[in-house]
C-alpha cells in the first residue's frame, strides 16, 4: 500500500478494530470446525440447510472475491464461481483441501490488513454503485448526522471528496 498515506489517529483505532474482530472471527470459527469429523462436515442438518463444508466454500469464494485487489477492482471478482460454492462436496476426501483453501482465504484478508494504512481509511477507489470506501470526511470535519453504515459513504460529499468513477 502507499507509504504516502497521512497517518490517522482515528483510522489506525478502526483499523486496529478490523484486525481484532477478523482475528476473533476466524478464531472462533476454527475452534467450531476443528470439533468435527471430516465426516461430519458433509452432515446436512436439516433439508434446506447448508453442511458445514457448504458453508465454508462459501466464506472462502466472499474471503476470495472481496479482499483480492481490495483497493483496485469491485469485491464481486468475475472468476468465482458463486454457484458452485452451494455445492455439496461429492466425499471426505475432498475436505482436507477445503480446509487449506480456507486458511488460504483467510491470509488473503489479514495480508490485507496487516498492509492497510490509517490514511487509506479516506482513499477514494472503484467500489461496486458506491465509488468510496471513507467511513469519515477527509476533512476532519464531521458531519451532523451521526456515522452509520448507511451514511458513511455520502460523508465525502459533505467533506469536498471526490466520488471517483470507475
């Protein structure tokens, strides 16, 4: 990432916050599947529902799709092949390179934020119909409304940033 990135006080606390939620996550999720047989991840637990390998094909195509060139291309990368992730694997033995995909997955992520700097929090790029990723003005200045997931992303508006087109 750009080592020109201003540092962030406030983006350093979020990102640190990233980090740690990521981390926690993975960790509790690890501990959950490391309690089944191979097996056992092809169970179904009920019709309609998805075995637990289903579920992680799943967590590996987001983990993939959206944390892959994160800060160049949309998160929904044309390569995945999100049908298939719904897909059941045929037998056990095809869950020991699931469990590798899925750590694979997870550097992925965490290579990305042990690279993110505090100053990118603000950085404009390509980002699906919303064409920024600031969850606060570059300015400084905050708004009057308070900071929600559904207004972060007019917040440059209101901060002079420019909303860059892909």
């Amino acid at each position: 990432m750009s080592s020109s990135a201003v540092p962030d006080p406030l983006g350093a606390a979020v990102l640190a916050s990233f980090r740690h939620s990521f981390t926690t996550y993975k960790a509790l999720a690890d501990r959950a599947l490391a309690q089944l047989t191979d097996a056992e991840w092809l169970r179904v637990p009920a019709p309609g529902s998805n075995s637990a390998a289903v579920i992680v094909q799943h967590l590996v195509g987001n983990l993939r799709s959206r944390f892959t060139d994160f800060l160049t291309t949309d998160g929904e990368k044309p390569t995945r092949q999100r049908d298939r992730e719904f897909e059941q694997p045929a037998s056990v033995v095809e869950i020991p390179a699931l469990r590798q995909d899925w750590d694979a997955a997870w550097r992925i992520l965490f290579r990305l934020l042990a690279e993110l700097q505090s100053g990118i929090c603000c950085a404009p790029s390509p980002f699906g119909a919303r064409r920024t990723r600031c969850w606060r003005p570059c300015s400084g200045k905050w708004p009057t409304t308070p900071a929600t997931p559904a207004n972060w992303c007019s917040w440059p508006k209101l901060s002079g940033a420019r909303n860059f087109r892909a």
